[in-house]
C-alpha cells in the first residue's frame, strides 16, 4: 500500500483524489480511504513508474500526452473548485500580478533586490503574452507536476496505461500548463532538448483530443498552447509560494532555493 500525509498547504489532496477516482477511475490511483481532516490518503501500491526509458521514448511520451488530455478533457466542468480548501485559483491574465505580488513580498525580506527588478520586466511581458490568451479553455484542473515519477506504468493489460498520481502541487488555472510541465521533464530527464518532429507530434496528439472534446478551431487552441508555455515557472512558483507559511526554519533553509530557482526561471521570459 501507499499512505500519503499531505502538507497543510496541499490539505485539499485527499478530496481531490477522490473526485478523480470517481470521474476517471481508470486513469488515476484509486483511494482505498482519506481523511480530510488528517490530509490523509491510502492508495494500493500501483508498482513502478516511468522509467528514463519510457521517457526517452517518443511513442510511450505520446501516450502519455494523450492519456493526459483524456483525463483533462473527462474532468473539464465536472470539478467544483469550493470542494478543495487550499487550491489557489489564478487566472493566466493575473499571472504578471501574482509575480509582482512576491517580488514585492521578498523585496521587503531584502532579498536579491536585481533580481526582484528581472521579475517586475518579466511580469510585463507576461500581461502582453497572457493578453492574446482566448476563453476556448475555461480555468479547470491544472495538476502541475506531470512528473515521469508521478505516472505508475500500469502494464496489466499488456499495454502501457499511465495513472496519474499526486495532485498536491494542483492549481485552478488553464489545463494546457500541465502539458509544458511534462515536456520540460522529459528535456530534463533526457538532458537534451525534444527535436522538431518529436515536439510538434507531442502538441499535435494532445492538442487533437481537446479539439474532439470542445470541438474548437485548432490553430486558436495551438496559439492558445503556445501563450500558456510562460506559465509554466509561475504555476511552480505559486505551488511552493503556499507552503512557505507552513515550513518550519529547517525546511526553509533546506528548500529554500526551489522558490528562487522559479523566480529566476521567470525572469528569462524578458530574454526571449
């Protein structure tokens, strides 16, 4: 079995989990109980997960990114986010906002005052880049951590299934980020960079399931998937942004860099 605490931070997890069960029982770990109050979830243990091979290989990533869009597309609507105290909802045209509001928070902390400037640039561009953003996609689920280590590799029916697994770090946002997220992991885990062919085949196979499911124009939903790749990094950000209240200075010190890396990672935008 697999038995999860949940940080305060992250207490909507349980619940969230169960509401995907229901709704995608087939594409999600299964709860066997939660606790709300506890923040607590117990799950089977669902074996092994994606592999640096599975990962390196294109036809196993395209599964993923369609499984990815189904579960999307099956939960779209059907989520009430007043059910899960604790996700925060942001809006990608109030992204440049929320990046202002913590560098205007850390300014106070006398914190790396050259790169709080980078940040107010990149905040800007983010309003221009958010700005061409249409309603096609409503705000929904946005799991933000498509890890390869957050997918069990269900293999019990002799085809690679993915279930998606830990939802802590989930925002109420635009669905497409959690696409980037997963592209970014896989450069990341193959240490180079997803060539054309393979990049433009990922966007095609997940973006041909939303296109069936809301039956809208592809090339808005492509220049709408294009605009949520600087998301990304302020997705992360505010992830870990709302569990600073809760770390104790052991594990301020120990992680604090995660937050800064983000901010950092924001503020390359202005470079691009």
């Amino acid at each position: 079995m697999w038995f999860k605490e949940n940080n305060p931070g992250h207490r909507f997890e349980p619940a969230l989990v169960a509401a995907l069960a229901r709704l995608a029982p087939y594409d999600v770990i299964v709860p066997l109980a939660v606790d709300r109050e506890r923040r607590w979830l117990l799950t089977d243990d669902h074996g092994t997960t994606l592999t640096h091979a599975d990962v390196a290989d294109q036809r196993t990533r395209c599964i993923v990114v369609d499984a990815l869009a189904r579960l999307q597309c099956t939960v779209l609507g059907r989520l009430d986010l007043t059910e899960y105290d604790g996700m925060v909802e942001l809006d990608p045209r109030a992204a440049g906002d929320r990046v202002r509001a913590v560098a205007e928070e850390w300014s106070a902390l006398q914190f790396d005052p050259e790169l709080l400037k980078r940040a107010a640039r990149a905040a800007d561009v983010l309003d221009r880049r958010t700005a061409s953003l249409s309603d096609t996609v409503p705000l929904d689920l946005e799991i933000n951590d498509i890890y390869p280590a957050n997918i069990f590799a269900d293999r019990s029916t002799g085809v690679l299934r993915p279930r998606f697994f830990d939802f802590g770090n989930a925002l109420w946002a635009h669905p497409f980020v959690s696409l980037h997220g997963f592209l970014d992991a896989v450069t990341d885990w193959t240490r180079a960079p997803l060539s054309r062919p393979d990049r433009d085949e990922l966007l095609t196979t997940y973006l041909t399931v939303w296109r069936d499911h809301l039956d809208a124009d592809p090339q808005v939903l492509r220049t709408d998937l294009a605009a949520t790749e600087a998301l990304t990094n302020v997705h992360r950000l505010t992830s870990w942004h709302r569990l600073l209240p809760h770390a104790d200075p052991l594990e301020l010190r120990a992680r604090a860099e995660i937050p800064h890396n983000y901010l950092t990672a924001i503020t390359a935008i202005t470079a691009a």
